[in-house]
C-alpha cells in the first residue's frame, strides 16, 4: 500500500546523526556523565515499560475545540462575533457544543467518542503562569525539554534515555528476552526529523547508540535507506569497493556507516507491512471497511504519519519515546482561523481515533499477540491563545491550553479512571471588545504547568521525583509535579 510520504529523505538530512548499531562495544560500559538534575532522580522501575507517542503541533492550537463551555461569555465580549450556531448545544437547531463542550465539527464528535470508550481524558487548564511567554521559541522548547532553562537544557527524550541508562539495572528487568538496555531496538524514534524533544547536552556523554534518536519517515525508510534512484547503481557500485576488504581499513567509518544501513534495513523493513495489516473491528464500525477491517482515513493530512507511529508502538514494544510533528505544524491561527482551524482539528481527532481503536484492537485480549495498554498518545502545542475573534478573524497568542492524553491505562495512576473525562473549569477575563481576552482556571479548578507534562512522561517511566528534572532556579525552584491524574472530572455542559 502506498502512502503519502509528508519527509522523504529528511532522515538523510545532516542534523541527524542517531545511528543505532547491534553490536556493543566496551565503550557503552561507561556510565553516562549527567547534570546534577539527572543525577538527582530517584528511580523505581515500573511494573511495564511505557510507550509514549508524543504529538506535537506546531504554531500553538486554539483550546476552543476542547472547550465551548465558555463561548456565550466570550462572544458577549469579543471584538468580533462569532456564528451564532456557535453558541448552541448539537440538540439545538444545528448546534455546534457537544454534551461536553467540544466543538462538534472541530473534532468534538470524535472526542465524545473517545470518551465514551475511555480512550480519551482532556485538560482543559494547562495554563503557563511561571515565566509567562507567549513567544514561539520559547514555549516550543520549554514544552519539548520539560524545562524552562532552554539553552541549557536536553530535551525530554535525550533526558528520559539518560535516565534509564543511569538507571539501566532496574529498567532490564522489564525488558522482554532477558537483552541489555543496550539491546534494545529503535527506542527512541523521530518521525518529524531533528527535533527539540531529542535536542542533546552538553554534560550528557557515553550514551549508548542504541538509546540516541534515529529519524524515520512514514514510510520507514531511515537515514542509510534510499529509493528508486538512477545513482542507485553507481552508489552501490562504489559500496562494493569500500566493503571489500582490501579497501576497507582505508574506508573503516564510512564501510561502517554501510553496514549499519543494512542492518537498520533489516530492522524496519517489516514495518510497513505490518501496517499495512489492521485489525478488525467489526461490521457497522464508522472507521472500518464494509467487512469490519479498520480504515486510516483517506484524504487527511495527519493518517500517514500517525498511522506509522502507532504501527510502530505496536510493533516494536523497544519504542519507548516516538515523537511526531512537523507536517502537523501550522497552528498559528492569527487570521482566517474558521476555514483552516476547524478541518485541521477534524482531521486530527479522526486520525487519532482511529489510532486509539488500532491500539485497542491490537491487544492480546481482541486476538493480538501482546499488551497494548501501555500506549499513551499526548496531543500539546507551543500554548493556548486568545479568545477573541480579532479584527482578522483569527486568534492571537495566549496562555491557557487544552492537552488530550489517550491510552496507557496500565502506566497511568489510577489505570482506566484515569480515562474517559475532561478535567478542569475556565473563566473568560480581559477588558470587553478588546483583542487579550483569555480564559483562565477559575478559583476552584485543577490546573498544571505545560511542564507537567514532561513531569508526567518521566514518572511513567520510574521517575519518583520528576520535579528535579523540571526544575528552574529562577521561575519554579522545586519544578513542576506530574499531572494529577487521579482528579475528577467536570459534569458534561449538556448532560
């Protein structure tokens, strides 16, 4: 089956220097040198390995989809209406709030499904109040490293592999076939190239190459890969000649750098095919087929390279931290937000949703071969924005956002409660007819930093204390807590 290939050839790109080799040299023997934060961690492995599917979007998505409870208010003060249907339940003359309050036709009918099946939980008050920034860079790489000290800091996978390596004698008790930490196969993937979220430190050194980020596109073709390319002939004509042995001690990094293209070739090239095998999940469901299989959706811009996510989460339970975005970019709705906002959102909760039943129907218990509930999927951006419709009908920066977790109900506190709600309560503030009106927790509301998130990521993983690896001298002394996920939901807006 051929797909859409949204960043062919963005794994050959030179900022991407993650190889995994199968071989281990004494060199891995070493102990990683970290920052004092890293070394700070108390650790406690898990009962399972978790696998997190990080998604990213770009530009910084508008809460409104995940949260209509508050239009009425908004758009008595907006400097621009919005349409009235807008204001109005689903059960109301072509209303456009769900039950919970989403937005219907931005995703909102989705999300409803995927709370009813429990897939699906909604923070509605991911609110930045420490170093308050509304700027991209910023909140991009504050999000992806966990951290607000930005240029001195690794990001979240770069960290969460230095963890585990410190900590590599506990975490390979749950690795399966009795293998090494250093074993391990395509742990850390990037389907979007060179990230922030595998950005590296400087005082982090001697990670095994096994547990460095490797880039793949939604093919699964890796940086040692090519295509059908009329240079293919003479490239491996010339590769013949550096792999002979006469030639090879002269050529040994680059001969090297040939024998891991083979070896990753091996490695993934099953992946693909077993993408393209989806489970079934029965006759009459809305995302499958006439005969029950389940269908990616046609014609959307994210099923590509969500679809070789998951594949991959599914496939390679080594796959502990994946990280897509880039294609899923262009959130900074600043004008004509109505005509691009609502169809993106669509897109996105659709691909998701059929993400979720591709997870679900994978398990042992629906006739696969293993344990998928320990699959989350976080949905964030760089931060909210304004709630105004402005003079260009669009929405300016701000600060509150919604963030939608899915799955991992074996690593999550609390298991399966901590699924199926939507968790926190806003209130519009901002002078009337003006273009900063926001909305923000109200007095008795949950509420939690955007680095919680990364919080939440490291203790899934056996991180005790994940405060220490958020921490900031300067604006959070003590870091940032996990997301309390044992906290109850709102009562739906229409019940």
């Amino acid at each position: 089956m051929k797909r859409r290939n949204f960043i062919k050839g963005v794994g050959a790109a030179s900022t991407v220097s993650i190889i995994p080799s199968l071989s281990i040299s004494s060199l891995f023997t070493r102990q990683a040198i970290a920052s004092p934060m890293v070394n700070a961690v108390n650790y406690t492995a898990p009962s399972v390995l978790p696998q997190v599917i990080n998604i990213f979007l770009y530009g910084g998505p508008s809460e409104l989809a995940g949260n209509l409870t508050n239009i009425a208010d908004i758009n008595a003060n907006s400097q621009n209406p919005y349409p009235g249907n807008l204001l109005r339940a689903t059960t109301d003359n072509n209303g456009r709030i769900t039950s919970n309050g989403f937005w219907s036709n931005a995703g909102g009918n989705e999300m409803e499904d995927m709370l009813t099946s429990n897939d699906l939980t909604v923070y509605r008050t991911l609110n930045r109040i420490k170093n308050n920034t509304r700027a991209h860079r910023p909140s991009v790489f504050s999000s992806q490293m966990g951290n607000l000290d930005i240029d001195n800091s690794a990001g979240i996978g770069n960290t969460l592999a230095t963890v585990l390596f410190n900590n590599r004698g506990a975490v390979e008790t749950l690795i399966s076939g009795g293998r090494s930490i250093e074993q391990l196969v395509l742990p850390f993937v990037s389907f979007e190239g060179d990230t922030v979220a595998f950005r590296r430190n400087p005082d982090y050194i001697a990670l095994p190459q096994s547990l460095k980020d490797i880039s793949l596109d939604d093919n699964f073709d890796n940086p040692y890969s090519r295509g059908n390319n009329p240079h293919d002939t003479a490239l491996e004509a010339l590769v013949a000649k550096i792999l002979d042995p006469t030639m090879r001690a002269r050529y040994d990094k680059v001969a090297d750098g040939f024998d891991t293209r083979s070896q990753l070739d091996s490695l993934v090239g099953n992946f693909e095919t077993a993408s393209d095998n989806l489970p079934n999940v029965g006759i009459g469901d809305p995302d499958a087929d006439a005969g029950g299989v389940l269908q990616y959706p046609a014609n959307n811009r994210y099923t590509d390279r969500l679809r070789a996510a998951t594949t991959l989460a599914i496939a390679n339970p080594d796959s502990m931290y994946i990280t897509v975005g880039g294609g899923l970019g262009g959130w900074d709705d600043h004008n004509s937000a109505f005509e691009r906002y609502i169809p993106r959102m669509r897109d996105l909760m659709r691909a998701i949703r059929v993400a979720m039943k591709h997870i679900r129907f994978s398990d042992v218990s629906q006739g696969g071969t293993r344990d998928t509930r320990n699959i989350i999927i976080n949905v964030h951006g760089d931060f909210g924005r304004n709630v105004n419709l402005n003079n260009s009908q669009g929405w300016d920066h701000g600060n509150n956002q919604s963030f939608y977790t899915f799955g991992g109900s074996t690593v999550r506190p609390g298991g399966l409660a901590a699924l199926g709600k939507v968790v926190g309560a806003t209130e519009r503030f901002g002078n009337s007819g003006q273009n900063r009106q926001f909305t923000r927790p109200t007095s008795s509301s949950y509420q939690a930093e955007p680095l919680s998130v990364a919080s939440s990521i490291y203790s899934y993983f056996g991180v005790t204390n994940p405060g220490v690896l958020t921490q900031d001298d300067r604006y959070s002394i003590t870091g940032e807590p996990a997301l309390d996920e044992t906290v109850a939901g709102e009562a739906p807006m229409f019940p």
